[in-house]
C-alpha cells in the first residue's frame, strides 16, 4: 500500500507501507460480495529517507512500539459499475477506529503462468490523520504547517483464488 501526504505546503512525501496481509473473500467471484480485510506492518513504513522513516515510527506519529498493527475490515462493498467498487470499512490506527471509504477499479481476472487466478484491483481514498490521533505538527514562518492532516492512500494489488 501507497501513501502520498503534502510537507510544507508546497511539495508532496510518498512512501509504502510494505508489510501486509489481505485476505477477500467472495461469492461466485461476485466482487459485490466481498468481504476485505488488511493488516499492515506499521513499522514497515518507507520513505525512502530512514531518518525521517524513524521519526513516523517514533510516538510523534505511529507509535508502533505500542500500535503495532493497522487494520481495516469492510462492513460493506457497492458495485457501482463493472469495473467501479465503493468500499465502506473501519479502519483501526495508533489506537483509533473510524468508519472510511476507498474506491475500487476492478482491471479484470486472469490467469498466470503458474495456473493461479488472480484478480487485479486498483484502490484509493483519503484518510485525515488527525482522526487516528497523529497529530504532530510544526508551524512554518510562512504559515501553514509542516505536514497535512490528509492522507491519499492507494495501492495497485492482486489477489489469487484460493
């Protein structure tokens, strides 16, 4: 998974989470039906710049000594077209659980050279920082602050038939 959140102002951080675990489980491939989980690593947290991957592995932010695992459960999944998903879930942060929606593309189901069907998703939403209780901050001189309180978070994930 893929976040990407604006630094002072002007200029935009990205970085991944890259220790995950997701499970979907579904009816007849009726995406519609889809019942998601996910739990992520938060000390897996990549920036590409340590220092700064340290600071949001420390109290100030994630405080993965102590919330070491974010979660998100779908309550519910609309099919909204063939290929556009509305996903309604909880998320669990940092000791906080609030309801959030992504979007869903579905790219399609195929097979691989293995035999393994896998499905192909690409998925996005928002998320404000402050509702998990991450609220450092530093105010700049020219106003405004050093880290936004909104979060994109998307992801390009395949999942294998079971």
């Amino acid at each position: 998974m893929r976040f990407r959140i604006k630094h002072m102002m002007i200029a935009h951080v990205s970085g991944q989470l890259k220790s995950f675990s997701s499970v979907v489980h579904v009816e007849n491939d009726d995406f519609g039906t889809a019942k998601i989980e996910f739990i992520i690593d938060a000390a897996s947290i990549d920036t590409g710049n340590e220092q700064r991957d340290q600071h949001l592995r420390s109290a100030d932010f994630f405080d993965v000594e102590n919330h070491p695992k974010i979660e998100f459960r779908s309550a519910s999944v609309q099919k909204i077209n063939d290929s556009q998903y509305r996903i309604a879930g909880t998320l669990a942060m940092h000791g906080h659980t609030h309801d959030v929606i992504f979007h869903a593309e579905f790219g399609g189901i195929g097979k691989d050279p293995w035999g393994n069907v896998k499905a192909g998703f690409t998925i996005e939403g928002n998320i404000k920082r402050s509702d998990f209780g991450l609220v450092w901050n530093a105010p700049l001189e020219s106003g405004g602050v050093l880290v936004s309180d909104e979060v994109k978070i998307f992801g390009e994930l395949q999942f294998a038939k079971s």
